[in-house]
C-alpha cells in the first residue's frame, strides 16, 4: 500500500481543504431557528451524557479542548467532519432513493474541471504511474429511460495516493474531468487506477487517530458526481475487491454496491462496467 507523501502536509492538506469550502459551500440557505434549536440540544445533550457515563475527568476535559483547537488551528475541520460524520449525513438524506448508492464527497472535490469527451483521457502527466484503467458504462432514470448529456465529475488519487490542488508539485487538474454521456446515455473514461492512501496524520486527526490507536488507511477509489437536469446529483465513491481496508475503511464510506469487478485487459490494464440510474428530483 502507499502510504501519503509527507510532503503533502496536514496543515497544507486542511487549509486548501478549508479554503475550497469556504469557496464553494459556504453561502448555504439559513436553517430556521426551531431546527438549530432541537439539533443543537441533542448534540449537546449526548456529549453531556458521554461525560456522565464515563465519567469525564478535568485532564481529559483540557485534552479534548486542546485538541478541538488544534484541529482549528491545522484547517482540519474539514477532514475532520468528512472522515468521521458526513457517512452518516449521506445516509439519512439519501435514505428515498430507489437508484445507486452513493457515499461521501470528502474534501477533495474541485468543481470546474475541464471536460472530456465521450472515450477521452482524464488530464494526466506524461509519465504518470499506475495501472490503466478503461470504464464505460451508462446512465439511466429509475424508469429505465437513458440520460443523455448527463455530466460525470470523475476525480481520484494517484498511484502515491495524492491529489491534485490539496497536495504540491502535480499539476492543478490532474485525474480531474468532467464527461458527458451521449444520447443513450452512455460514456467511455481512461485513466489510471488509483492507489489506497492515509489521510494525513502529522496533524490534529492525526493525534486522534494515535491517541485511539486507529488506522489511517483508505482503500483505493473513484471519486464521481453525476448530475442531470430534473434528477437528483448521485456522489459516490466506486471501490476495488480485496482491498485490505474496504472492511474498516477509516471513514466507514464503502457500501458492496459500489465495489468495482475489474477485468484485465491484453494491454496490461484493467476494464471496468459500472452504470448508473439516477432518481428524477
């Protein structure tokens, strides 16, 4: 397995992180205040409860308020809240769906990459390492009829387990692109196979993560957001058998539908199918 460049920094990693959300989420719809309220409390509530039930002492009170400002101070909310949070988020607010199963966007989603046509290569360098990946596949509605002109943002690791924009020297959109389907809503990508990886652990999460004696490790995967006018956005992550982490992958994103069934190709590289269906909005 490969484990995360330690150029690519914790505090590096987390503040572009934060920069991107603060860039592209930020300016949500304003909760009403009855909601804030009830969520609040709970939350509240059930830390009050794990203190009572455990027993909290004033050193692990300071610990933990030490800690919450370290992740802070690394630009590590982010990471922190998609690693160990947002799986329970998509959950509940995909729970209607009668199409794929998605998961997690995590942190390193960048919208605006350039577009791809049908059969084309993702951007990547000349002599950039992997095993070559082929994926077609097709999208449809849950009525069966095909979506043609649907988008499909495909981003993912590299064979260092890096991303391009969060760690340094790669170029800003590499295995980064957006495809669009044709009109029986089918698609061809190129790429290369991405390569299990560590979120970074030189910082807050880090600590955590040492302190509980976890592991850092997430298997291989595909980052993907296919979107169509008048269906739902589907986010996902499509993942690689016997991946040694896909049981106890860190941020508990892996789901069986969504496990890949690659098969070799006479070029020495792998082919995968894998088609979606979209719920309509």
């Amino acid at each position: 397995m490969t484990a995360i460049n330690p150029a690519a920094t914790a505090a590096d990693s987390g503040a572009r992180a934060t920069e991107r959300f603060a860039a592209d989420k930020m300016n949500v719809a304003n909760t009403p205040p009855e909601r804030v309220d009830l969520l609040a409390r709970e939350v509240l509530d059930a830390v009050a409860g794990t203190i009572r039930r455990h027993k909290l002492t004033y050193a692990e009170y300071n610990a933990l308020k030490a800690w919450l400002i370290n992740v802070g101070q690394d630009g590590e909310w982010p990471l922190f809240l998609d690693v160990w949070v947002e799986h329970v988020v998509e959950e509940v607010a995909t729970e209607h769906r009668h199409g794929n199963k998605g998961t997690i966007e995590g942190p390193y989603y960048v919208p605006g990459a350039p577009e791809r046509g049908v059969g084309d290569s993702v951007p990547m360098r000349e002599d950039e390492s992997g095993r070559p990946l082929v994926w077609t596949g097709r999208v449809t509605s849950t009525d069966g009829a095909a979506v043609g002109d649907a988008t499909i943002e495909l981003w993912h690791a590299d064979s260092d387990g890096l991303y391009s924009q969060f760690a340094p020297g790669i170029p800003e959109w590499n295995l980064r692109a957006a495809f669009r389907t044709d009109a029986e809503g089918r698609f061809e990508i190129h790429t290369m196979r991405p390569a299990p990886y560590q979120i970074p652990t030189d910082g807050a999460c880090g600590k955590l993560i040492a302190a509980a004696g976890w592991h850092a490790w997430r298997p291989a995967h595909l980052h993907v957001k296919v979107s169509a006018p008048g269906h739902e956005l589907l986010t996902a992550q499509l993942y690689f058998p016997n991946d040694q982490h896909n049981d106890d992958d860190i941020a508990s994103a892996v789901k069986p539908e969504l496990i890949l069934d690659p098969q070799p190709r006479p070029d020495g590289g792998d082919a995968i199918t894998y088609d979606f269906v979209l719920d309509r909005a």
